[in-house]
C-alpha cells in the first residue's frame, strides 16, 4: 500500500515576503492550507509550482471595498467586483453597506449574505451599517457574522442619513457589547452640506470646488468627536480613508492621551494630488477629497513612522456615463482601485517610498489581525493558503481596457508600472494567472472572531 502523499503541492523557488521580513522558502499547501514553509519540502511524488525569481506575498485583504450589490448592479456587481479582486492579488474583501437598500438591519443583512454568497471569486466579509436608529439591530447582525460595522459621519453615495450623537453612541456601545469593529468615514455633516450650499449658491460647478466645500477641520473635527466618544462607550475603533495632515497629527495627540484608534490611507489619496483635478476633472472626485500635496507627504511620512495602520482602496465604482459628469455637484465620488492597489503599490516600492514587506504589513498582516480574521494575512503554518506571486521587476503600462470591472475607467490609465501579479491563489487553488480568471467562484465568508459581552446601559 502506497505512502499517501504529505502535500498536495509545493511551491518551490520563491522568496516569501511577510511583514516582518523575506527568505527563500518551499511553502507546502494541504487541503486549502499552509502546511509548512521551510527549506526543501518538494519530495518525490508531489507536485510543485516553479516560483523561480518571484515575490510570494500572502493575498491582500482589503477592508474597504463597495461591490454595489444589491440595488446599484450597473455600476458593479459582486462577481465582477471580486475578479477585480483576484485579478489584483486580492483574496479577501470586506464590502460597505450602503447599498439599495443599505444593510441596517439583521433581515436585510441575512438577505444580502444570500445574494452574494455564491458569486464572489475571493474571500468576503460584510459591514453592517451603523444608522441613526438601529442599536437593536447590532446584536443581530453581529449573530449572522457581521465583520464590524460602517459609519457614515458625511454625506456620501448613497445620501444614507447621518446619525446624530445620541444615535451614535447608543450604536457605538452596542458594537462595543458584539466585540466588533466600528469603521468610520469622519466628516461632519452639517459643514459639508453647508460649505456645499454656498458653493453652489455661488455658481461653482468645477471639480475643485468638491475640495473647497471639504475642507480639512471637518474631519479634524469628526475624528475628535468620534474617538472621544468611542473610547468612552469601549468601542473598538478605525478610521476610514484618513485623508490631511491635521486629521493624522489630531490621531496622533488623541494616541498620546491614551486613546486606542487603527488608521487607513487609501491608495487614491497617496497617488493623487489636487493637481489632478484639471487632469481628470470628476472622475477622482472622492469623499473625503483628493488633497493638496502636503497631505499626501503626510499621509506617506505616517507610514514611513508606522502611524497608519492599513492602506485600502475604497473601490467606488460608476457607469462610465456618471464618470463623465461635468457638473460636479451631480458627479458621483469614488471610482474603481482594487486592481491597481498592488501594481501601483509594488511600483512605489520599486521608487522607494515603501517596501514589499510594508506593503504585507499594512494590506495583509494588519488588517487580518484588527479584524480578528483567524486565518487569514500571513504564510504560515496552519493559515489559509491564500498568496500572490508577484514579479517585482516586469516593466509594463497600466492599460485600463485590461481590467475586470464593469465600467474600466481608471486615473491611472498609461502609468507607467513596476512589477505585476502574475498568480493569484485563494485557500490552495488557483484562481488568477497571467490575465485570465481561472475557474468558478469559490469565494466563502469570513466571519471574525470575536468575544461578546455585556456593556452597561
């Protein structure tokens, strides 16, 4: 009787990059699983995946994604959005809840999982919404594997109605009682309708004028309010698409005092400077706004001293027909990015703004453990075997017509790019390689672990 054999395959050749370093490894998969990862594990009569001269990174896992489904399917839908995903070396997502309608409560959260469960070519997880009235709905939620819970401080797509403080709190303690993440888009509501008003009242209709009606001390002022009253209800907390200088050196003093709070920087807001607008008008109109360049400085010095935490990309995709909007006031904000996040962050690594095991760091390795995904972000024994193989070297142009979004229009068409994915494997199985989705969508949802308990009324 023959010895079964130890792997169902190994692949040979690599140097594993993690957040912490890099070394010349076989990594051993096993029923979806990394069974080991060290030198020479290839036997006879197991087959291998030849990684010569290439990156094996763990897939990235994007907490900031909206996939549009329900109720906005002819901007994206769930499977078109998740071979993006694939497509970019991304293997696990975590979508928005501002859909139509926006999943606020634990039915319409039931009946979400069931739309999108059998379509998605990577890993998900879903945000419930933290609305204006619905507390009682947290716990229910939480029940059916929420991964934590968005709130909208400012208007964005969707126009979902901003809660008030009291409303705010009464959620942010219920999140607290479920033991999950609370992630919030901090700017305040009233301003930007206000700045907005006037603008228009004014007669502006120019892209710039998205950024003047947003100025930076609304999400100064959001962000302080929001920790404060977070830290006060025991809410874990995180702060979406940080976006200024003055709302990170805020993060910053707020830490000093003993406030516990995760940052994210998009990828937008890192490549893009306000000089942009007269480059590509509203396609980058984006909530909060791409900024002058001395907040993108300070956004790349925050990860340089280890201040933010995580990098997404807030992929916001539109019709083609909504991105040519003139006016900006009808223009919708976001536009598509979950592709292009490794290409481009791969390319800066290459210039020397980061490095490879950065990029682990903040889209793999951080946000797995703040969301308390068990397995998932890193290559290593027992994790899902979830990676990317890169080539860190290949000289390319981004060329939009490539990508596996609905509608492919992108800022970042003809940039010129180092390094490409060349595999993408999800749990063990091939799933993207050299431009092509390979097979049916095998994608599960990723429910987080997490400790409930009690919080006082």
């Amino acid at each position: 009787m023959s010895t079964p054999a130890p792997f169902d395959y190994v692949v040979t050749g690599a140097t594993v990059v993690s957040h912490d370093g890099r070394r010349r490894h076989d990594v051993a998969i096993r029923d979806g699983r990394i069974a080991a990862v060290g030198e020479q594990l290839a036997t006879d009569g197991v087959r291998t995946v030849d990684a010569s001269g290439l990156l094996l990174l763990p897939g990235l896992v994007d907490m900031h994604v909206h996939l549009r489904e329900p109720g906005m399917t002819e901007k994206e839908d769930f499977a078109s959005g998740t071979r993006a995903a694939a497509a970019g070396g991304v293997t696990t997502v975590v979508d928005m809840p501002n859909t139509k309608p926006p999943v606020a409560t634990a039915e319409r959260y039931r009946q979400k999982l069931e739309l999108v469960r059998d379509k998605a070519y990577v890993d998900f997880g879903l945000y419930g919404m933290l609305d204006h009235d619905n507390a009682d709905e947290i716990a229910g939620m939480a029940e059916l594997g929420a991964m934590g819970f968005k709130l909208f401080m400012g208007q964005t797509t969707g126009d979902n109605r901003c809660p008030n403080d009291a409303a705010i709190f009464r959620g942010l303690e219920a999140a607290a009682a479920a033991d999950l993440v609370v992630g919030v888009h901090a700017e305040n509501d009233h301003l930007l309708r206000m700045f907005g008003d006037r603008l228009q009242a004014s007669g502006r209709k120019d892209p710039r004028a998205h950024l003047e009606g947003r100025p930076a001390f609304v999400e100064v002022e959001a962000v302080t309010r929001i920790i404060t009253m977070a830290t006060e209800a025991g809410t874990k907390l995180h702060i979406h698409h940080l976006s200024t200088a003055v709302g990170l050196q805020r993060v910053l003093d707020l830490r000093a005092q003993g406030h516990r709070v995760s940052v994210e920087a998009l990828v937008a807001h890192l490549f893009l400077d306000d000089d942009a607008y007269e480059t590509h008008g509203n396609l980058i109109k984006l909530n909060p706004p791409i900024r002058p360049a001395r907040d993108v400085d300070a956004l790349w010095a925050g990860i340089a001293r280890g201040d933010v935490d995580i990098i997404a990309t807030d992929h916001a995709p539109h019709t083609a027909v909504e991105q040519a909007e003139e006016d900006v006031w009808k223009a919708y904000g976001g536009f598509i990015g979950i592709e292009t996040m490794l290409p481009l962050l791969l390319t800066a690594a290459a210039r020397g703004k980061l490095r490879v095991e950065d990029i682990v760091r903040l889209c793999s390795y951080r946000p797995a453990q703040r969301w308390s995904m068990a397995n998932k972000g890193q290559i290593a024994p027992g994790f899902d075997a979830d990676f990317v193989l890169v080539d860190p070297t290949t000289e390319t142009v981004l060329d939009a017509a490539t990508l596996h979004s609905k509608h492919n229009v992108t800022p970042y068409h003809g940039w010129p790019l180092v390094g490409s994915v060349i595999a993408t494997y999800l749990r063990g199985r091939l799933v993207f390689e050299k431009g092509d989705i390979i097979g049916a969508p095998t994608g599960r949802q990723i429910i987080p672990a997490r400790t409930p308990h009690a919080v006082a009324p």
